[in-house]
C-alpha cells in the first residue's frame, strides 16, 4: 500500500492505492456518517459497509443530474445530517461525482471521502477533487472542486468489474500515459495480456503510476488555469460522442483519444507511424477507435462543451507519445479539420 497525496488550495487528500477494503472504519469518524452507493455495488459489498445509514442510487450515468443531488440532499436532511456529517461515497464515477457534489453544496460543505470501486474511478474519476453533474445529457456542466479526505483505492476489487468497466477504466490510463508517461505507455503494450486478465500485481502498478501521473499535474494546477487542461486530452471530441452516441464514457474517450491524434498529426506534432501506434493500443484493449456518428453531427455537439470560449476551444494535443501541449484552437479551423474526416 502507498499513501499519495493531492495538495489543494484547502485541503490535502489522501489517495489510498492498495489500501484493503476491511480498513475502511479505520479512516472514518466515528459517527455521523452517511454513505452514498449504488445498487449493483450495495448487493456486492454491503457487508463490508459500516453500520450507517446509507443512500443507494440507481447505477450509471442517467443518474448524475441535479434532480438526484436533490433527492440525496433531502434524505440527509431527514437523517438529520448537520454540519459535523462526513458523507461516504462507495462506488465508481458516477457514485463518486455524486458524493463529491452533494458534500460540496449541503449545507454549505461538508467532509467526504470515496472507496473507489472501479478502474475509472481509482485512477481519473475519484482524484482531483473535481465534482460534477450533467445537464441535459450534457457532461460536468455543473461542478465544484473540492478536496476528498481521502480515497481508498482497494485494488482487488477490480477483479470483479465486469469487462466493459475495465475497458473504460483503461482509456483513461492510456490517456494518462499519452500525457507525460511513455514508460507507461510502454508499459501497456508489454503487458496488455495480463492488464485484460486483471493480474493483480500488473494492475496494482498500473493503478499506482496512472494516479501518480494525475496528482502530478493536480497539484501543479488544482482549478485548471492551466496544467490541468493537459487532463482532458480526448475529453473535447469524447464527451461530445458520448453525447451523440449514449455510450460510456471510456468508449467515448477511446473515440477522441482517435480524434486527438489525428489533428495533432494534422497540425504536425504527430507522426503518422506514433498516430497508428496509439490506435492499435486501443484496439488491443478492445476500444472503438471510431464513431457511427457523423463527424457533423458530433462536432454540433461539441461546440456545447464548457471549455469552448467565444471563438475558440482549448484543445490537448500530443506532441509526440508521452507529452501534450494545450492550444487555443479557433472553431472555424476545428471545422475545417472535421469537414476533411
């Protein structure tokens, strides 16, 4: 087990990887404690959850919107939640974004803290502090950021994901590697058999670089102004899939991890040789490289994202494997590029 350490603006937090799930009590209060999860994840682990009372959720993305961050609100209110309440959020990205939210804006801010059960969760969605909502399909249009107090991140668990959560739990780590990582990257092609059959000394390692890459770049930059724009690399033309598409959201970013390299190649950072080598990782984790999708119909729909500005999008492009640059790109020149795919 190791214990890293995202340090923000006002508050540190604990990022626990490896940490065992029978732990848990040890890193809570001893009272007023109120728990968040879902329904999959309440049949799988309720009985190592503490004795508190517990919200649980209808699993996926459909329910990450204001309506439910209400309701939850609510239920604290009835539970008699006060300003000492530490809110637990047992569960993958969305459980997490969800938790993070609700502690945020009850009351004004209380404590909280995540048991990351899932790939995406432990290595991108439960580090960082960012904690968002959708509105109207639309991702993280409403969001804070704000400091977990901790977050375990039992690795075991990941054995029991179905395949598809450990797919999209892998787009993530192959953007966090395309980032500032080319040993990792490396890394996932040596090792891409024992990655998919969840080796657990493989994952571990995996998990650990991955959140070490993120906290890197967090701490350097905890409300994006700047470094941690680097973090959305295949998140502009992604989430703008996963809008079009209804697909999850590691499939989506797999799309726009494509997309990314594609105009960084375009714009000549890019060679076309590292531009098919990332593709074929992807396609050796069994991602999409490609969306049914119009590419007019997606970028329609990218032009909603909350980092578009008047005239222009910040956009991550890769300066080789293992290095990003971030650029203002104006629309118009973005839809010119989109015109010629």
């Amino acid at each position: 087990m190791e214990t890293l350490f995202v340090k923000g603006q006002h508050r540190n937090s604990r990022i626990l990887v490896g940490e065992p799930l029978n732990l848990l009590r040890e890193h809570l209060p001893g009272q007023n404690v109120f728990i968040i999860t879902d329904k999959n994840l309440h049949r799988l682990y309720c009985r190592y959850i503490p004795s508190f009372p517990v919200y649980v959720m209808d699993p996926g993305e459909g329910s990450k919107n204001v309506n439910n961050a209400k309701k939850i609100c609510k239920w604290l209110m009835d539970k008699g939640a006060g300003r000492d309440a530490f809110i637990l959020g047992v569960g993958g990205g969305v459980v997490c974004d969800m938790t993070g939210f609700v502690a945020s804006i009850f009351l004004r801010g209380v404590e909280f803290g995540f048991v990351a059960t899932s790939l995406m969760a432990q290595i991108d969605a439960g580090i960082g502090g960012k904690n968002g909502v959708n509105l109207n399909g639309y991702k993280n249009i409403m969001g804070t950021i704000r400091q977990p107090a901790f977050v375990m991140c039992d690795t075991t668990m990941l054995g029991s994901l179905p395949e598809e959560e450990i797919k999209n739990g892998l787009a993530e780590a192959i953007k966090h590697s395309l980032i500032s990582d080319r040993k990792t990257f490396d890394f996932l092609k040596e090792n891409s058999g024992s990655v998919l059959e969840m080796d657990e000394d493989v994952i571990y390692k995996l998990v650990n670089r991955s959140v070490k890459t993120k906290i890197d770049i967090v701490n350097k930059d905890e409300i994006e102004q700047g470094e941690r724009r680097k973090l959305n690399l295949g998140h502009t033309w992604g989430h703008a899939v996963e809008k079009t598409d209804q697909i999850p959201h590691g499939q989506a970013i797999s799309i726009g991890l494509v997309f990314a390299a594609k105009l960084s190649e375009h714009l000549g950072k890019l060679s076309i040789a590292e531009r098919a080598e990332i593709i074929n990782l992807l396609i050796k984790f069994g991602l999409p490289v490609k969306s049914e999708t119009s590419p007019k119909t997606i970028f329609k729909a990218l032009l909603k994202d909350k980092k578009k500005e008047t005239d222009h999008i910040h956009f991550v492009l890769m300066d080789g494997i293992g290095n990003v640059v971030v650029e203002p790109i104006p629309i118009a020149d973005l839809k010119a590029f989109v015109k010629l795919l």
